[in-house]
C-alpha cells in the first residue's frame, strides 16, 4: 500500500458487503454445528433423503453456542493470520492495527468478540452508528482492539 501515512478507511458499504459474503460461511459453520452436536448427542439420523438433525432443548443450545465459538474463531484466526476473512479478501479490504500492522491472535481476539456488542438490538445497528460517527470509520469493537479496515 503506497499510501501508508493516510490509509483508506472503509465505510459502511463496502464492509457490509464484506460481512454479507461472509454469512455464507456462517450458515456452513451452523450446519457444522448442529451436525456435531447431533452426532454427539445420538439425534443424528441418516436415511435416503441423507442426514437430519432436530435438536430441541439443551441440544439446540450446545448447537447454538458451538456455532457462535466457530463463528467468532472464523472471524479471529483468519483476521490474526490473513489480515481478512475470505468476505473481506473478495471486496478486497483488510483489518490492520491502527499502526498499519499486522493484527495479533489478542488483538483480532478482542475486536471479534466485540461483534456480539456492534450486532445490537439487531443488524449490526450499533456497529454502523460507530461506524458512520468515527472519522476512521471505525465501530465498537475496532476501536476497543485498537485495529482498523482499510483497502488492500
């Protein structure tokens, strides 16, 4: 990036088409998540149709939080190792440190756990005020972990 003392900071739109693309991954995480759970649980049936898992109860809430462990695992390893997740790489933008560097495991850590926060009451509504206030467009969790989105 040749412009390093005055990065281009991504806005709303760009990181919710990021963000978009990156549902798909988690919709697969959730399919992983209910499969585990049922297959541990013996509420994993097979038939011709293929496999099926209903979970109810606690089941449904193991399911629930192991979705939201691989989802925020998602979002943190691949930020920490790449710099982006593949939603990220495919709009070509990137998370930094506000320095310009690479994130660490706590750094990247810390801004994903704050999505749960950025995600109130619904539709990431927190996350885009911060976003549309900041002059680094930064939401929430950005700004607690120190880092920043800026194109590649």
């Amino acid at each position: 990036m040749e412009e390093t003392d005055h990065p281009q900071y991504c806005g709303i739109g760009i990181r919710g088409v990021a963000i978009g693309i990156d549902s798909f991954v988690w919709i697969a995480l959730l399919f992983v998540a209910i499969f585990i759970t049922a297959a541990f649980t013996g509420q994993l049936e097979t038939g011709s149709p293929g496999l099926n898992a209903e979970l109810s109860g606690a089941p449904a809430s193991m399911a629930l939080g192991l979705w939201f462990v691989l989802a925020l695992g998602y979002h943190t390893v691949f930020e920490w190792r790449f710099g982006k997740t593949i939603g990220k790489a495919l709009v070509n933008i990137r998370v930094t440190s506000e320095d310009g560097s690479s994130l660490t495991f706590t750094s990247s850590l810390i801004r994903n756990a704050m999505r749960f926060v950025d995600w109130l009451p619904a539709l990431y509504l927190i996350g885009i005020v911060g976003i549309a206030v900041s002059g680094q467009r930064k939401r929430l969790g950005d700004r607690v972990a120190g880092t920043a989105v800026v194109g590649s």
